[in-house]
C-alpha cells in the first residue's frame, strides 16, 4: 500500500496534466486556427507557472522533522537527497507522459524533449529564489513578522493563492488572444527560459547557509500549526448559530421536516454568505462571456460559427462542469454534520434507517433549491447566446438547455450529502479526514472535466441527465437506508 501511494503521489498528477493537456489543446484546434502544438506549450508554461508557487522542500513533514531534528541528519544532505528525489520524479514523469503527449499534439521533437528540463527549471528557479532572500532576510535580523510568527521560507499562502488565481485567469484569456493573434514568440522564450534557469537556479541553492534549514523548518512547523489551529477555530465559529427560541417553522411542519426546515432557516445567513461567493464567481463568469460574446457578434458577419454558441450547443458538458464546480453541497453537508448530526446522532430514534433516509430526501431538495440561484443565471445567459447568435437547431432546444441544468444540479445536490452519509468523512473539529473522500472528490471532478469534450446534442445531454440523476437519486436512497446507520457516526 505504501509502494502505490507514493507511485500514485508521484506520477498520477503528471499524468493527468499532460492528459489534460492533450484534451484542451485538441480542443482548441477544433476551431478556425488549427494551432494544436502552440496551445499545448502555452498550456504547459502557464500551469507550470502556478505550480511554482506551490513547491518548496523546506515544507515541514513528518519525515523531514524526524530525520534532521530527531535523528540529526545533515541538512544539506537532507535537502539535497529531497531535491535529487523530486526531480527524478519530475524527469521520469514528464517523460513517460510529458514527451509522447505532446508530440501527439503536434509539438515538434526538439521543444517536446525540452519538457521534462523546463519541468526542473520551473521548480529550481523560484526556489533558489526563495531560499537566496530567505537567507538574505535573516542576515539582516529579520526573524518574525508583525504577528510574532517565525519568518518561513515559503511565501503566505493566501498571497500565493492570490497569484495562482490571477495567473489562471490571466492566461484563460491571453490564451485566447495569444492564439487568434499569433503571438508565440513570447511563449516559447518563457519555455526556453525555464530550462535555461536550471543552472543559476541550482547556484543559487549550493550558496545556501544550510544551517539555517533547521530555522526554516521549525518557522514552517510553528506556521503550519497556528494555521491549523486556526482552521479550527473559525470552522467551528462559521458554523455556530444563535438560536432564536421564538423563530420556527413557517409552514406549521411537524416531526423531520420541522427539524430541517428548522436547521435551513437559523443556517439561512451562514448558507446564503456561502452562496454570494459562488453568485460572484457565475457573475464575474457570465460577464466574461458576455464581453465574449458582443466581440463575436460585433466581429464576425456570421453569428452562427460563435465559439460560445459552439460549447453551449455542442458541447453542453461544459454546463456539468461549471455546475460541479459551483455547488454548495460539500459547505452544507459539513454545516449539518457540525451543528446537527454531531449532536442528534446520539439519539437512537435519530439512527434509524427511516429517520435517516427522510431526512435525507428532505436535505437534497433543501440543498437543490439553494443551488438553483446560479442555475437559473446560467440558464438565461446560455439561452440569451443561442437566440442571439442564431436560434434553436431543432425544436425544443432551449427547453433542453433548461432540462439539462435542472438535472445536474439535482445530480450535484445530492452527491455530496451521499458521500456523507455512506462515509462521514468529518472529525470531531469539523475537518475532513477520510482520504477516500478526496479521492472520489478528485475522481468525480476529473469526470465532469472530461464531460466538456464529448460532443453531444442539448437534448442528448437533456435526456442523459434525467437518467442519470434519478438512478443516482434511487441508488443513493437504497444505499443510505442500507448502511448509514452504520456508517453515519461521529468519530
């Protein structure tokens, strides 16, 4: 189990960045400018790019404390034998999938062998980087922040989660101009830098003070527990509730449905908080698009070859992707774990199979309701394109397009009140600690991503759907009345 857990750490990940990478390059050349191989490179720099912000070996970890603390081992031994580790990883896994993927992108031969180095040149570069001002902070006494914690040699994780955010929008829209333009020059002396970086970036590391790793290592442990800390605090603070005795059900309900019309209304404020920020992102989406959308109208005589109405019409994949990713079932599923079943499950009357498969079904049509607020948008925009850019192509398609996201937002309401039920994947401070909940998480997102590229028909998509959701919805019934006395639990 450990030899497959740290194959599957080292190479799964690559694998599904050049697979991906393959996929949405293909999917560019689908359209006028069949500019495959350039999109492929661009992808590769822009996500290599974010994933720098993300690598650094003198994170603190389990192994790391105890062999340089506990067992005393050099560091710069240490650090080195890391270092020489992940970059074996990254030349064996971008060549077995980085270099094939992309010479099946049309990428030719001699920048495809260059992927595995430019792999090490994004990681080496701003780690030399990092470490060169990390030793040059401390040489000027600089110990703590404002808030008294010990300067790390990692960067602030918000202001990294920031940058990564920024870089994806900004190369989700300079990939558009930069292929309709043609501007590749550019890309390819990024990707050319990168693996010319390796040798300054690797300088720059032997010039380290390798007794400041302890330092480094002890200021990342003493951050990643105050986060830690911190998490739990305000995971338990977001889910308290001041219980107003005289507020109750509105609809003179009794028994279950007076429990959890009970729970949705003192939630309502925290639920709907949750829920401005998924109706942000579909805005800021849906704007986007619009400008989009008005640049094809206002540019191309005909309408009809709009690249939008192309995704919303042909590829209606693209409404499941966006509908998993904005979804507030996996927020209130912790909510009813932390401020309802955390409590009512030491109730007998409460465990019972039908207590517990009523509940349920009443909880998937509360949680699918609060998802239809930015079903609803995305509805009016993807009809608002097909009747600007042309119409219908065959009756009943916009009555579809409405069938084919009421659908899968059901599909997505209830998956992750399922996964809860059959799993509980919550510990006692409200923090996910089942593993295998991350990986059907990953699996389940992978699946919808995927979903985008196959071609099909609104009313394919429509039909698909309703099948899909109602056997998942009966499936997940039976299941529930099966195990979840058993497996809903507080552990």
């Amino acid at each position: 189990m450990s030899v497959i857990s740290e194959v599957s750490k080292a190479f799964f990940g690559k694998l599904g960045l050049f697979v991906l990478l393959f996929f949405v390059s293909g999917f560019v050349s689908a359209f006028e400018r069949p500019d495959q191989p350039m999109a492929f490179i661009y992808g590769f720099v822009i996500i290599s790019i974010g994933l720098m912000f993300i690598y650094n070996i003198f994170r603190n970890t389990p192994e790391g404390e105890y062999a340089v603390f506990h067992m005393g081992m050099d560091a710069k031994k240490y650090v080195t034998a890391r270092f020489l580790y992940d970059s074996f990883n990254v030349i064996l896994g971008y060549t077995v999938f980085g270099i094939p993927a992309a010479i099946l992108s049309g990428v030719k031969w001699y920048l495809a062998i260059l992927i595995p180095l430019a792999g090490i040149g994004f990681k080496v570069a701003p780690l030399g980087c990092e470490m060169s001002v990390y030793a040059f902070k401390q040489s000027l006494g600089r110990k703590k922040n404002r808030k008294g914690v010990p300067l790390s040699i990692d960067g602030n994780w918000m202001i990294n989660a920031l940058l990564i955010t920024a870089i994806s929008f900004a190369g989700l829209i300079g990939g558009g101009l930069i292929i309709y333009y043609e501007l590749y020059l550019p890309v390819v002396i990024i990707y050319l830098l990168s693996v010319l970086s390796i040798v300054p970036g690797i300088l720059l590391m032997r010039k380290f003070p390798f007794e400041l790793y302890k330092t480094a290592l002890y200021a990342d442990k003493v951050r990643s527990e105050l986060i830690k800390k911190q998490q739990k605090k305000e995971t338990g603070q977001s889910f308290e509730v001041k219980i107003n005795e005289s507020e109750g059900s509105r609809h003179g309900s009794t028994g279950y449905k007076y429990l959890n019309e009970l729970f949705f209304l003192r939630h309502r404020k925290i639920f709907l908080k949750n829920q401005i920020i998924f109706i942000a992102m579909t805005v800021i989406g849906i704007g986007l698009m619009g400008v989009f959308l008005y640049f094809e109208i206002t540019r191309f005589d005909d309408v009809s070859k709009s690249v939008l109405r192309y995704l919303f019409t042909k590829h209606p994949g693209i409404f499941v992707f966006f509908l998993a990713a904005f979804n507030t079932g996996g927020f209130m599923s912790r909510a009813m774990f932390a401020s309802c079943d955390s409590t009512m499950l030491v109730y007998g009357f409460y465990r019972t199979p039908e207590a517990l498969r009523k509940m349920f079904r009443l909880r998937a049509f509360s949680i699918f309701k609060y998802n239809m607020i930015q079903s609803v948008m995305m509805m009016i925009f993807a009809i608002a394109t097909i009747l600007l850019t042309g119409g219908e192509n065959y009756f009943g398609e916009i009555i579809s397009v409405i069938v084919t996201i009421t659908s899968f937002t059901a599909l997505f309401s209830i998956r992750h009140l399922t996964v809860y039920y059959i799993l509980q994947p919550y510990s006692k401070d409200f923090l996910i600690k089942s593993k295998l909940y991350g990986y059907l998480s990953f699996i389940y997102g992978t699946i919808c991503f995927f979903v985008m590229f196959i071609p099909m028909t609104n009313l394919f998509a429509a039909i698909a759907g309703i099948l899909i959701a109602g056997l998942y919805f009966f499936t997940a019934d039976k299941l529930i009345y099966k195990f979840a006395p058993r497996t809903l639990r507080i552990k």
